[in-house]
C-alpha cells in the first residue's frame, strides 16, 4: 500500500533531505541571533559604548556573510530536491504510459487527460518549490524566537501571546466577506476567459456563422457581471483595509505601551524592545504561511493520488513464449473470436478465419465494420472477449508481447513521426541496417525524392516541420518503416489512404514484390488496389460474411461485389 505522500517525499533523497533540514535550522538561528545583536547594538548605542558597538557590528557582519552562503546552498539543494523528485515522477508516469493497455491509453487519449496531468505536475512542483522550504524553516524560526523573546522578558512573552491570537482571530473574521466577494469576481472572470478560450477554439464557427454580434454581446455581459462582484468587494475593502490595519497594528501599539513601562521601570532595555518587535513578525510569520502551506499540501496531495491512480493501473498481461515454428502453416488463426471494447456492445461476433503462411489476404467493409479491431488483436493491443487467437501457431495469451510484435510490421493511416531525424523515423524498423539501405527502401516506396528535396534529407530533423509534412508524405515515411522491418507477417491498414491512386498503385506493386515470400494483410480502402491478393474478407456488423478471390466473390453478386460497384461506380462518375 501507499505510504502517503510526505513518504514518498522523504523517502527519495534522504541525504539532500537532511542537508536541508540542517541548513534550515541554521538560517533560522542566525536570523533569531540578529534579533539579539540588533538589541545589543541598540543599547550600546545609548550606552555610548562605541568599542562594544564595533565588536558587535563587525560580528554581524562576518555571519552575514555566512549566512548568504548558508542561504544559497540552501535554495540550491531545496531546487536541485524538487527536481529530482519531479523528474522521477515524470520518469515513472513515463514509462507506465509505455506498459498499460492500450485501452487505457485510448480511453483517456484526449486533450483532457494531458492538461490535467500538465496540470497536477505543476501543482507537486508549486508545493515542492514554495512550500517545503517554508515546512523546514518555520518551526525553527518560531522556536528560536520563542526561547529568545523568554530571554529578554517573560512577561512580555506571555502577554504578546495573548495578544497575538486575539488580532489574528479579528482580522480572519473581519476579511471574510471579501474572500467570499473576491472568490464570487474571480469565478466571474474565470468564466470570461472560458469564453476566451471557446471563441479560439470555435473561430471557423464564428466567423462561418457571423456570430460575431451574438460573441460581443455574450462577453459584454460576462464582463459586466464580473464588474458588479469586482465593485462590490472593493466596497468592502475600502471599509475593512483600515480596520485590518489597525488591527495589525495593535499589537504593536500595546506592546510600546506595555513593553514602555517594562522599559521605564528598567525591566527591559530599549534594545530589548526593539528587537522584541522584530520578533513579533516572526511569530505572526507562520500564521501567515501557514494556510498557504497547508492549501498547497492539500492540492500537491490530491494531484499525487490521481497520478498514482495512474502509475498503479494494470499493466499489459504478456506470456513468455517467445520461440515459435517458422514453418507452422498456419501465420493467423481466429477462433469464434468476438470482442467488445466496453463489454456491452460487441464489435466482432463469432470471428474465424485462418490465414495461410505466404498467402495476401485483404479485409474489407465499411468504416466500423471492425478491420482496424482485427489488426489491434493481431497485435495483442487487446484480448479477445471470447474465443482464441494463435499468432504463428502460438496462442496470443501465451506469447510474449514484445517478441509477438517483433515478428509483425504494420502500417497505419495515421503516422505518427517521433522528434528525430528521418532517418532515425525510418530506421525503427529496422536497427541493423546502413543508410544505403534506407536510402534504397525510401526510393521503393517513392519518399527518396521528398525527403531530399522537401525535407532537406535524411539527417534533418523532423521537429517542427512535422506540421508542413504532407499526410500522403507521411504514410510513405511508414511504409519505408514497415518495409524494412525483418517481419514474418506485414499488415497495413489503410497505409495508403492519403497517396493518389497513381501513386498508390506503383507502390503496392513494388511492395506486392517485396514482400512476395511474406504473409501480407492489406486493409484497403480502394478495391482498385486489392485485385491482386490471394483472397479477400469481407467484414460487415463485425462478422466475415464472405471469404474468396476477387473473381470468385464478384461472380457470387454479394456483399463485396455490391461495394466494389459502388465504389467503380464512384470511381466513373468521377465522384
Ligand atoms: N478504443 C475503442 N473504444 C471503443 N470503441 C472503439 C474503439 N476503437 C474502435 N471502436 C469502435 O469499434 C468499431 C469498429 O472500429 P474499427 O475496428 O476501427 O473499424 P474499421 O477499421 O473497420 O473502420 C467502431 O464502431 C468504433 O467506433
Ligand atoms: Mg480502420
């Protein structure tokens, strides 16, 4: 189980941890010994005692001096803590985000889920760098403070004490309608700035629709509201600022008038006064910080168990098998596989088919039929609901997940290019290969010429210009990947959506040929371009309703013979 988070806090790092604290407490004590020498220097003064004066003088000094170098290791370690913390943090949802399942990753893949985790790391990182110090150095201060203020006048110890909680107390009393008016303005312009944000995103929209009036008017009256509470807390602060000052000043005031007489009738020096006043602000100090640090606890705490809740989801379950038959005959084997995604709704029902070492098999339907879902459990990325997948002769719950991806090369619509150089893009699929070789597999798949021309080469970092890559230019990177990936079984779903027809035709020709001793699952999305595989599946509602050669299935006038004349249909109309 969790220890809670000051564990985990102390748990990293002890020795820099104990480095702090000790610094702390020295800083602390410096800063209280100060108050004493203001004393000292003070008296003196009156005392025209010009040689102590000067001894003390010279002292401060000299630990002043050691005190700017406490204080800077201090901060150094207190940032150099933070860091290290967050950067494990960061390390560890890292990684997690490598292992869970795909569905968590699908689930909470939204814009959302980013920001708030954006969000929550910085709230760690707030407490971790505004607050820890505050946590070490108060009680110190306020110790040192307390056995110094007994040092130069009990009574006026007890009496500040008194006094002290009461002030406080009016004060937290008094400011509390202005919370509540301030708190009122600030959810006001929180909503203006909602509106802000909808406007941006919602621009096209706008401006399609002229909308522009109906915006104005929704912000003047957004801005308008805003102004009323904004309006109505200044009115209570105008009243209540003196109040508070006077408040706070109060305890001041009593303490000249008491600590005066303690003056007069000798009891305390004025030395001893006036350091005395010094430390009343460091008593009032916590009960200022304090709020704040408890706050920022509560929201560090809070941000911590939702990023735990993450770093504790389940991990991918993967076998061990990672040896297989090159020769089983069998490369994929359904099962009676169904599959839901949300156990309600079932997205494949009563799947089988068996795909044959070597063979070129297509998948076909409409949109949300089902293809990308069989691709996903080939893959692994999901189990089956119900019935069994083998891999290459081996049951997909028995192999061990990365070996099983090892063996597949497949090739998405959507091509995501990591922050490198193209060259380390296309490489992924392949690390033991020169760049003569990705030279040679970008000219295959028709990429060579744009990435020397349009994209400067193949050292040019991807970066920024990811943006201006084409999708089409896009889905050629991929194929090179997957090209050159030394795979037992390629699938590419819808890898050449985004290229012309033209284009499309050359490079599946020159993969069809590549790729010839290979078992190869093309889900396409023109029929144009599958008439020269072994067979074709049809999917429709999540179910293989036919199963043939091309001919074969035009011949029988169904399901797929309907699609294909729709789309040349398409295709002659020019549609
Ligand atoms: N991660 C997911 N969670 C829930 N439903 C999904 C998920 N991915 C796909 N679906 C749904 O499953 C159905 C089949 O999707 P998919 O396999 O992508 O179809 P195809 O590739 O044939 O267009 C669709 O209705 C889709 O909305
Ligand atoms: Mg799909």
């Amino acid at each position: 189980m969790r220890k809670g988070f000051i564990y985990s806090i102390l748990r990293k790092n002890l020795s820099l941890l104990l480095s702090i604290i000790l610094l702390s407490l020295m800083v602390a004590f410096i800063n209280i010994y100060f108050r004493n020498m203001e004393r000292y220097l003070i008296d003196f003064v009156l005392a025209k005692n010009l040689e102590g004066f000067k001894r003390v003088f010279l002292t401060v000094l000299l630990i002043s001096i050691v005190r700017i170098f406490l204080e800077y290791v201090k901060a150094f370690n207190l940032g150099k803590f933070a860091e290290k913390y967050m950067n494990e943090l960061r390390l560890d949802i890292g990684k997690k985000l490598t292992k869970v399942n795909l569905e968590f990753i699908e689930k909470r893949a939204t814009g959302d889920f980013i920001s708030n985790l954006s969000n929550d790391l910085s709230l760690i990182q707030n407490f971790l760098n505004s607050s820890l110090g505050d946590i070490f150095y108060q009680p110190f201060v306020f110790i040192f403070g307390v056995i110094l203020a007994f040092q130069i006048s009990w009574k006026l110890t007890l009496f500040t004490f008194v006094i002290i909680p009461i002030c406080i107390y009016l004060s937290i009393i008094i400011s509390k309608p202005v919370e509540k008016y301030t708190k009122k303005q600030q959810d006001e312009y929180g909503n203006v700035n909602t509106l802000v944000q909808d406007t941006l995103s919602g621009i096209t929209v706008i401006k399609a629709f002229n909308l522009k009036s109906e915006m104005v008017s929704l912000f003047d009256e957004k801005i308008k509201r805003a102004f009323k509470e904004g309006l109505r807390s200044a009115r209570f602060e105008v009243i209540l600022d003196p109040m508070k000052e006077i408040i706070s000043l109060s305890p001041f005031i009593m303490m000249f008038l008491f600590g005066g007489r303690l003056v007069i009738s000798g009891e305390i020096s004025v030395g001893g006064i006036m350091a005395f006043i010094g430390l009343i602000n460091i008593f009032i100090a916590p009960m200022n910080v304090l709020p704040n640090i408890i706050n920022s606890y509560r929201k560090a705490k809070a941000a911590l168990e939702r990023i735990w809740e993450i770093l504790s989801t389940e991990e991918e379950r993967s076998g061990i098998i990672n040896e297989y038959d090159p020769d089983c005959p069998y490369v994929v084997e359904f099962e009676n596989v169904s599959f839901s995604y949300d156990g309600a709704d079932y997205i494949l029902k009563d799947v089988s088919f068996k795909i044959k070492k070597g063979e070129k098999v297509a998948i076909v339907g409409e949109s949300g039929g089902g293809k990308s879902t069989i691709v996903k459990l080939i893959l692994g990325l999901y189990k089956p609901t119900k019935g069994h997948i083998k891999v290459l002769g081996i049951d997909i719950n028995e192999w061990n997940l990365s070996s099983l991806r090892g063996r597949i090369s497949v090739a998405n619509q959507d091509v995501y290019l990591f922050p490198e150089s193209v060259e380390e893009n296309i490489r992924y699929g392949n690390y033991n290969v020169d760049n003569k070789k990705i030279e040679e597999v970008s000219k295959k798949v028709l990429a060579y010429d744009f990435i020397i021309s349009d994209l400067g080469g193949f050292d040019k970092e991807i970066g920024e210009r990811a943006l201006k890559i084409s999708g089409g230019e896009r889905q050629r990177i991929a194929l090179a990947r997957f090209l050159l990936k030394e795979a037992d079984i390629f699938i590419m779903d819808e890898a050449t959506s985004a290229l012309d027809s033209d284009t499309e035709a050359q490079i599946q020709e020159t993969l069809f040929e590549e790729l010839k001793d290979k078992t190869l699952i093309v889900i396409a999305h023109r029929y144009s371009s599958i008439k020269f595989v072994d067979r074709i599946l049809v999917i429709e509602d999540g179910k293989i309703v036919e199963d043939g050669t091309h001919e074969y299935l035009l011949k029988k006038k169904g399901v797929y013979y309907k699609l294909y004349s729709k789309q040349l249909g398409e295709v002659e109309l020019g549609v």
